[in-house]
C-alpha cells in the first residue's frame, strides 16, 4: 500500500507531521477553553462527578480495592478516568475545575491517535482534514468532549487505535508475513478496549471476522497466537474487575450483556426520539452531520466506481470499518442502549464513538477526491473548511449561551466548584460492596470531608437502597457509627419518607412527631431537599413549590427546598436568583438561605 506522507521515511514524515499536530493541540486547547470556562455544558452531568467522587475514595484511602470504588462495573474506562483524576485532584485540588483538565487529556489523546493514523497512512493533508473535522465538530460533540466520564467519548483513541494497529495487516500484500510485534500489539489495545468500554468488542468482532473472510485472510497459526496472547494481556484488567464483582461486570443497567432479551437485542420504542433530535439541532449541527452520514457512502462509490489496483489494499479499510460503522449503528438504534426520547446532548453520549469513526471515513473520502486534480482538491478543501467553519459558528453560539456573567465568573466556579458529589455515587458504591447497612455507613464516614452536611446525608439516602428505613432505625443506625450528637443524618431522611412522590404522607408523618421533639426541622427540611425523588429540574422544583405554598409547609421544608434548587442551577447563579426572585415573597428569604447554604457546602474550602 501506498503510505502517503511517510513514503519510504516513515520516520521523516512522522517528523513533518509533529508541528501540525501540536497546531491542532493548541488550537483544540482553545476552542475547549472558551467552552469549559463560558460552562458550555452546564447541564452539569451527575456521571462526572460520580466519577469524581471515585477518585476521591482513592485520593482519600476508604479501604476498598479500586475494583469496587467503580461507579459503574461495566464502565472500565469509568475507572480510568477516576484514577487518572485522582492525582490530579491532589495537585489542583477536588475542583471540577481538575475535572475539566483530564477531559482535556482524554479529548487530546483521540485527537494526536486520529491525526497520527491519517499522517501515517494517507499524508498530512489527511491529518488536517481530520483534526479540523475534530475540533470543530458538531455541537453534541463539541460539549461532549468537556465531560470526564472515561467511556462513551474516550474510547475514540481506542477504536482509532485499534484501526491504526490493524492497518498493516488489513493492507498487507500477498506472501507479506505478518510480524509478531504488530500482532501483539493489536492484541493488548484489543483487550484493553474491551475492558474499557465494551464497545470495542463490537470492533474487534467485526475485525476478526474480516480477517477470517475476505482476503488477505490471515490463516498463520503464529499470527493469530500472538493476537491471543496479546488480548489475553490486554483483557487483564475485567479479569481484575470479575475478581471483585463477579457477573456484574458484564450486567449493564441491570441486563446481563449477551442475554436472549438483555442488552443489545432488546428493541426500544421510538417515541419521537429522531423527531426530538433534529428539532433540537441547530442547522449548522444537522449540515454537519449530514456531511458525515452521506461523504463516506460516496467515497466508498467513487472508490469503487474509480478503482485502480492501487487502491485495492486502502479500499478493504474503508469496507471493514464501513461495514462496522453500519451494523453497529443498525443494532444500537434498535436496542435498549437507545434512549427513548431525546432531552439534551448528554443523550448522544453513546454514540460519540460513531462520530469519530464516520469523521475518519469522511476524511479518508476527502483524501481520496483531493488526488483528483486541482478543481476536486479545492473541493474537498472547501468541504472541509465549510464544516469547520460551521464547527465555529457553534463554539460561539455554545459560548454565548453558557453563563452569562463571563469567563471570569466560569473560571471563579470551576475553579472553586466540588467536582464530586456523594448523592449519586454512594448507592453504586454500597451496591459493589455487598455489606449490611452499618458497614456501608461506616466506609462512607471514611471519606475525607469538611461539609458533613454533605457526606452523612447522603450515605442515609443511600440506603434507601436496602428499604425505607424508619426514623427510629435510622438513629439507632447511626448512634452505633456516628457518636456526634449534633449529626446531620436526619437531612437525608427525605427519601425514606418520601414514598412514590407522596409529599403530603411524608409531611404527615413528621408532623405527628410532638412539638418540642428536636428531630422535626431536621426531617422537614429532609423532605424539602428531596422533594418528590425527581430530577432536579426548574418545571419539578416549581411543582414542589405550589405543593408546599398550599399545604402550608413550615420554613424547614422551604429551607429544603434551597438545597433542590441549588442542585438545579448549580453553575448558574444568575438562573438560580430569578428562580428565587419567582418564588412567594413569603417565604423567599428562607429558601434563598437553604440555598446559599448549599452553595457554600459545595465550595472547595
């Protein structure tokens, strides 16, 4: 095959490369930066800082094996993401600022494997093509790449990785060896994505598949030892997971993966899901992805119609990650793992690897038209700068509506933020852990945490988990682990009290506690910060304010209510304070004082 950009210098045309490489680091750098800091993607993902929260158990030495610190078993690449942060937590502090800084890592990390496989295999023009298309990409992505949640976005690096690996065997000619080195390689990255992120899987199949069935088959027995081997290495780590968790490694969102009606076969509705997508987009986003559904199918045309025997060995890359591409897009769109109806970007999470493998496929047909002569290579140069320009028009629109007080109010907030929050990681750490519920409450206390308005509510919520427990169990409970007597736990009593959203049973039965008993202002600010158990949205903290303002709630539940709408509008001071502004004037000031206390336990001291 011919190797465009390297020739017979690989070393040389590696070299070229660099400077562009490092062009398109800086400016992704920037284009990243005036996001993170205009807090583009201030719907504020719970999975962050889940993940955030499991570098803080490590940072902090709970006494469990990392295994089962994971927030999700199934999401190695989620365990990665939190002990890379961990370190970093350590040096910048546990801000979501040091959250933004490995996204940053991971995000450059797919672009340098993009940008390397292109150089390598098809020239620099390749490499710009792809790292333009990258940076700039559709708004989704572009807001996806600010989250540290390890998989989903990540494992981009990991597939392009593995294509790279495989491109000297896909593209090898007949009586070519295979050579050990490359097999092995292959092998370890092979396993090592299938462990971060079982969608790897997926490509490796369909990798192993090729080389069983379409020439040039790879029949050699040393090869395919190597490959083995090195997958057996590879894979290591989920060996290391099922050490410790056992099934749930492979059990996503409670369905075993494999099963006859779990994981990937079971169809979900549509519900208008396509519908409520391209309504959202803006229309610089659906160009795009437009541009990105429809340039492969036409490269791989005029790739066929055009052929020449040079373009044999290119050819079966393009067909093998095509032919991917397609029927995991098929099954995934078919599947459970679809959401059922579109609310945010967050819901495109899972299919960011997809963007990065038809982003190659579009670069490589761009490539293919720009050896066409002067007038195709203007346009495919026009194409990609059109979309890149596009990708522009949408960094600033994101910027615009991200926070309105300025970078310098994002730099202050990221900078002093929490970038970990105990509500959503604790029921999955008490899940991995398989204790009774004082063990469980006992490694939660190991946490290293100044707010303990924070930390003990939560580990009570938690709990919930195992059954409702009565107010009587729970201060028995905590008696036994926590012998302060001015304890916070009755803040997280609201999920026990709350059943099925009944605010009214719950308000009835602290109200039944006599007057004088100390316990009530703590439990009906308990069912204020819970609310009905829903997520914490403007139109669910709205509803929950009418309900109280009928019932005659007292100013605890109010006060409560504070801490559910900071969580709403957690990096939004300004949305916050014209939600408190609409409240009843009654009593305003009291739930403007459960928020400010909320917005000062989830500042880094």
């Amino acid at each position: 095959m011919e190797r465009h950009g390297t020739g017979s210098d690989g070393g040389s045309g590696r070299t070229r490369a660099v400077p562009s490489v490092l062009a398109l680091c800086v400016l992704l750098l920037a284009a990243r930066a005036v996001l993170a800091l205009s807090l583009a993607d201030a719907f504020f993902a719970g999975e962050e800082q889940a993940h955030g929260t499991a570098a803080k158990a490590i940072l902090d030495g709970v006494g469990q094996p990392w295994p089962r610190l994971i927030y999700q078993p199934y999401e190695g690449g989620g365990l990665v993401a939190s002990i890379l942060t961990a370190p970093v937590f350590a040096a910048f502090g546990p801000s979501l600022l040091s959250q933004k800084l490995v996204a940053f890592g991971f995000d450059l990390l797919n672009l340098i494997v993009g940008c390397s496989l292109c150089a390598r295999w098809f020239g620099l023009r390749a490499l710009w093509f792809f790292g333009l298309g990258y940076v700039f990409g559709p708004a989704a992505c572009q807001q996806t790449a600010l989250l540290n949640v390890g998989n989903h976005f990540a494992v981009i690096s990991i597939l392009l990785g593995v294509i790279h690996l495989a491109m000297p065997i896909l593209t090898r000619g007949a009586g070519e060896r295979v050579r050990a080195r490359e097999c092995l390689l292959l092998g370890c990255l092979s396993g090592f994505g299938c462990w971060f992120d079982f969608l790897t899987g997926a490509l490796v199949a369909v990798l192993a598949f090729w080389l069983v069935c379409f020439p040039p088959r790879l029949s050699s027995p040393s090869a395919w030892g190597w490959l083995v081997l090195g997958f057996a290495i590879g894979v290591t780590p989920l060996v290391w997971m099922w050490k410790h968790l056992g099934v749930r490694v492979v059990q996503i969102h409670g369905r075993t993966l494999g099963d006859p009606f779990g994981g990937v076969p079971t169809t979900s509705s549509e519900s208008g899901w396509f519908r409520d997508l391209v309504a959202e987009m803006t229309v610089p986003s659906l160009v795009q992805v437009v541009l990105l559904v429809a340039l492969p199918f036409a490269g791989a045309i005029v790739w066929w119609v055009g052929r020449s025997d040079s373009d044999v060995r290119p050819r079966r890359v393009y067909a093998f990650v095509l032919l991917y591409l397609v029927a995991f897009t098929i099954v995934s769109l078919g599947s459970s793992f679809k959401a059922t109806y579109f609310h945010h970007y967050s819901a495109l999470m899972r299919y960011m690897p997809h963007w990065g493998l038809a982003l190659l496929l579009t670069t490589w047909a761009l490539e293919r038209v720009a050896r066409g002569g002067s007038a195709l290579r203007r346009l495919a140069w026009g194409l990609v700068l059109g979309c890149a320009a596009l990708g522009v028009l949408q960094t600033v629109e994101l910027a615009r509506r991200g926070n309105a007080a300025g970078i310098g109010q994002g730099w202050t907030l990221l900078r002093t933020f929490k970038g970990y929050e105990y509500a959503d990681y604790l029921p999955k750490l008490f899940r991995n852990l398989d204790r009774d519920r004082e063990a469980l409450l006992r490694v939660a206390l190991r946490f290293e945490e100044p707010a303990q308005d924070l930390l003990l509510p939560a580990a009570i919520d938690a709990l919930r988990e195992g059954g409702a427990l009565s107010i009587e169990e729970a201060g028995a409970l905590v008696a036994r682990v926590d012998a302060r007597t001015d304890s916070p736990w009755l803040a997280g009593m609201g999920a026990h009290l709350v059943h099925q959203g009944d605010l009214a049973g719950a308000l009835s039965i602290v109200s039944s506690l006599a007057a004088d008993d100390p316990r009530r202002a703590a439990l009906f600010e308990a069912i204020g910060r819970y609310g009905r158990g829903n997520y914490p949205l403007p139109r669910n903290c709205t509803s929950e304010a009418e309900f109280y303002s009928t019932h005659g709630s007292p100013a605890a539940t109010w006060r409560g209510l504070g801490w559910r709408i900071h969580q709403t509008f957690r990096l939004d001071p300004a949305a916050a304070a014209a939600f408190l502004d609409g409240l009843p004037e009654g009593p305003r000031d009291v739930v403007r004082s459960g928020y400010e206390q909320a917005f000062r336990a989830n500042r880094v001291e």
